[in-house]
C-alpha cells in the first residue's frame, strides 16, 4: 500500500496558497485492508474512506469508464493494481492531477506544475467531455485562481459539453454547490466564463448580463444579477431561503411607486416586520430615490406595540394596525 496528497492541497501548496482540507489517494490497497486498518467507508459510488484519527478523505486509486449521461454515468474499477498515474488521469485539470509521496516528492505526470507557472486551466484528457460537471469546476477555478485563463483546447472541449446538452444531467444541487463555491471568490468571473462559453443552459438559462461591479455580499450579488435578468436569473437553481427572501424584498422596491395613492402604499407597506429591518436596509442603499421615504415609514411602522395600543383602543387587531400605518404614511407625505 501506498498513500500520495493528491488533488487541491498539492496545487495550492505549489502556489503558496494555506489549504484546509486534504485528499488521499491510496495505491495497491482493499476495501478489506483499508477497513481493517480502521477506516470508516463513507463512498457510494466508489471506496472512499474516512482515517480514524484525522477524518480526512482517503479513496482507493479507480479508472472510470462512462456509460450514460450526466456525472452519475459511469462504472469505477478500484483494484490494487491501478497506478498512481492512472488514477490522475481521470481527473479534470493538469493543476488538480498533482501528486505528493510521503517524502515530499512530488509526481506530475501532466505537466501540471508548467500550467501553475503559466497561469493556465488546461484539461488532461477526452475523459473531460465525459463529466458536464467539470464545466462549472473550469467556471469556476477560473474565478478562484486569479489571473489563470483557460486553454483553448479546454475551451473546445466546454463547447462540445455545450453543444451536447450534457449540463441539463446535473442536479440543481450539484450546480448550486459550484455556484457557492465560486461565489467565495469571484462570483463576476464565474458567471462571465459562463455566459462566454455556452454554458448558461439549462441552469443560468435566462442570463444575458451581468452588474459591472458585485456586492461581496452573495445575498446582494445575487438580487443584482436577478434585476438586470428580469429577475429570473437562476429559477430552476435552488438557493437559501435567506436569498429567495431578500431577492422578493429587492423586487417589490424595485416596482415600488411612491406617486400612487394611500391603499396602494398601505398594501405595500403593512407586510414588513421588525424582523426584515436589517435586510431591508441593506436593500435600500441600492435604491437612493425612495430610500428616505421607504425607511422612514418601515422604521416607525414596526417599532409601534400594537399588542398594547390593541387593548388601549379596543379594536381588532388588524384594523389597529391599518388605522396605524395610514396615519404614519399621511404623515410622511
């Protein structure tokens, strides 16, 4: 048996970069042996493993052979006679096919460390076509790695992944974790590589243009995106209830019209709590025209104890409330 660092913690070690997790491949081993040695066998599709101690990940070395659609297509070979370099071979870039020995020697049989110093994302093999999925990873190392542009044989091969409708085998999962991954770093430039290289179908179908600057924050990002695509940026994604939320919040100021009359702003208004006032003014920084007025009315709204002016006046619940916020906007007019 033998164990190689393989993957993210090697490529952003050569870059300089601190690395939190650590992929293990182990090379001529079992699924008998490893268990016996105490690892927890966490893989479904394929042995992977946890260390007993350390948790980290640690997967048999396997080949790949593809025999449907989508990333869940294929059947894996694990048996302790696959090498080192063909278990490297199946993944998707030459920077993430890196390898490390227990010495500190380092095994790159593609060329991966020439791509590092060249700034270059530059898949190994035909067996990139085979997973869509490797799609947004370029998408989305593009926005990780600084600076590092894509191959243009690499760019090719996202057009023929394009070209034949693989995207649409995902799971909205899967393509969510991608697009959170990103959004970590570089929302812009993932979405960029995105629309630039056919990849908007299915998921991101509706995505024509992008905000020339982002906020940093995902929720704000995400509502800036939605309102330049006519807020459907996105729909068959799923997302935190935390965006869909401040994304409903950030449509209806956008639609919002303080010319019209008392019930239209009473209908508007009498939904907001003191619990949205955080969120709510996050959202009307971007809306200078009525962010005075919308505010004001919010603030003085949910502040009100409408419990104890219920019992004061002894009037139904919802009427106190309606009574309340006409008055508070007649006086903001």
């Amino acid at each position: 048996m033998k164990i190689y660092k393989v993957g993210g913690a090697v490529r952003d070690s050569l870059l300089g970069i601190d690395s939190k997790d650590n992929d293990w491949v182990v090379i001529g081993s079992t699924v008998e042996e490893m268990l016996a040695k105490g690892f927890k066998k966490v893989g479904k599709n394929f042995p992977v493993f946890l260390h007993p101690i350390t948790k980290e990940e640690y997967a048999l070395a396997r080949t790949e052979k593809k025999t449907g659609k989508g990333y869940k297509g294929f059947d894996f070979v694990f048996t302790p006679n696959i090498t080192l370099e063909e278990d490297l071979m199946r993944r998707d870039l030459t920077i993430n096919a890196i390898a490390e020995d227990e010495n500190g020697k380092i095994i790159d049989p593609f060329n991966g460390r020439t791509d590092l110093k060249n700034k270059t994302l530059k898949h190994i093999s035909d067996a990139f076509y085979e997973d869509p999925l490797r799609a947004l990873r370029v998408a989305r190392f593009s926005a990780q790695l600084n600076g590092f542009k894509i191959h243009t044989d690499t760019k090719k091969a996202l057009q023929k992944i394009s070209d034949e409708n693989e995207l649409e085998y995902l799971t909205r999962e899967r393509v969510w974790e991608e697009t959170i991954k990103a959004s970590k770093h570089n929302l812009n430039q993932y979405l960029s590589i995105i629309i630039e290289h056919d990849l908007c179908n299915p998921w991101f179908d509706t995505l024509k243009v992008l905000p020339e600057e982002l906020n940093q924050n995902l929720e704000i990002a995400w509502c800036q995106i939605s309102e330049l695509n006519n807020f459907k940026f996105a729909e068959k994604l799923i997302c935190s209830d935390s965006i869909a939320k401040r994304l409903l919040f950030w449509k209806q100021f956008s639609e919002f019209d303080i010319s019209k009359d008392i019930n239209y702003k009473i209908k508007f208004f009498k939904n907001f709590s003191q619990n949205n006032n955080k969120s709510v003014s996050e959202i009307l920084v971007f809306f200078p025209e009525i962010k005075n007025y919308c505010s004001s009315i919010i603030n003085e709204y949910t502040q009100v104890n409408f419990g104890v002016l219920a019992k004061e006046i002894s009037e139904n619940i919802e009427t106190v409330k309606i009574n309340k916020l006409k008055t508070i906007i007649e006086n903001h007019e």
